[in-house]
C-alpha cells in the first residue's frame, strides 16, 4: 500500500458521484491505505456538489449523503486533507511561469503546488493539462479523463 497519491478535485469527484471512470479511481484507490487532498480540493468539492443540486443532476438528499461520507473519509483518515499555505502559491505562480508547454489554470497550479508540497509521487486527475504538467514535473500521472 502506498501513502503518496494526491488526489485533483476531478478525480476526487469520480469517488463520490458515479461518473464516467468512476470504477477505475475506485480500483485506483483501493491501491492505497490513504490519499492526500488539498484544502482547495474541500472546497471544489462542496462547490461542484452544489453546482450539480442547483441544475438538478443530483438531489438535496443525495448531496448531503455525499458529503457526509466525505466527512467520514477525512475523519476516518483516508483522506488526508492539507492546508493551503501562501508557499503553495507561491510554487504556483512558479510553475506557471516554468511550465510555459503546459497552460496551467490557476487553481490546478495550486493542486500541483500541494502535491508537490507534500512530496506525492503520485498524482490522479481527469484533468489533461494537469496531468501533462505533473508528468514534466516526475510526477506519476493516473489519468481518469
């Protein structure tokens, strides 16, 4: 079992809402006795589940069972959640200034910032601008897209 996957907002969501690779994040995961997420991922995640409730993709009930769980997991432990800390900006305005290949947007410059920070060696996204990024960066991509 490893300890050092950092998980994106986009993979993090395929976990708890069934979606299209929904099944392979699950095995993905399945591979690791904890995961890392960042404080931001927190807050993407409450955003997108509030996001799907207003366009009634996904129910008031399903979307506090969801969170519950969430909850659950970061109490639990499996989830790891990690502070954002201006050094982590800071290494995201540089990323986005060394990695001119690859446009990051600003909150995925964060991610990476974070999992950097905190040393993972692997990075799970659906996301394929990051998922370029983190691979220049030696990261180890696990691809959901």
């Amino acid at each position: 079992m490893s300890r050092s996957a950092y998980l994106d907002t986009s993979a993090l969501a395929k976990w708890y809402l069934h979606e299209a690779r929904s099944e392979d994040v699950e095995a993905f995961l399945r591979q690791h006795d904890q995961a890392s997420i960042s404080r931001l991922a927190v807050v993407e995640l409450r955003c997108l589940l509030a996001r799907r409730r207003r366009h009634r993709e996904i129910d008031t009930r399903t979307e506090q069972r969801i969170l519950a769980t969430f909850r659950r997991d970061v109490g639990a432990g499996f989830l790891e959640v990690h502070p954002l800390e201006d050094r982590h900006a800071l290494t995201a305005s540089d990323l986005i200034s060394k990695l001119v290949k690859h446009p990051l947007r600003t909150l995925d410059a964060l991610h990476l910032a974070v999992a950097l920070g905190v040393g993972a060696t692997r990075l799970a996204t659906a996301d394929r601008i990051m998922a370029a990024a983190a691979t220049s960066l030696g990261i180890h991509v696990e691809r959901f897209d």
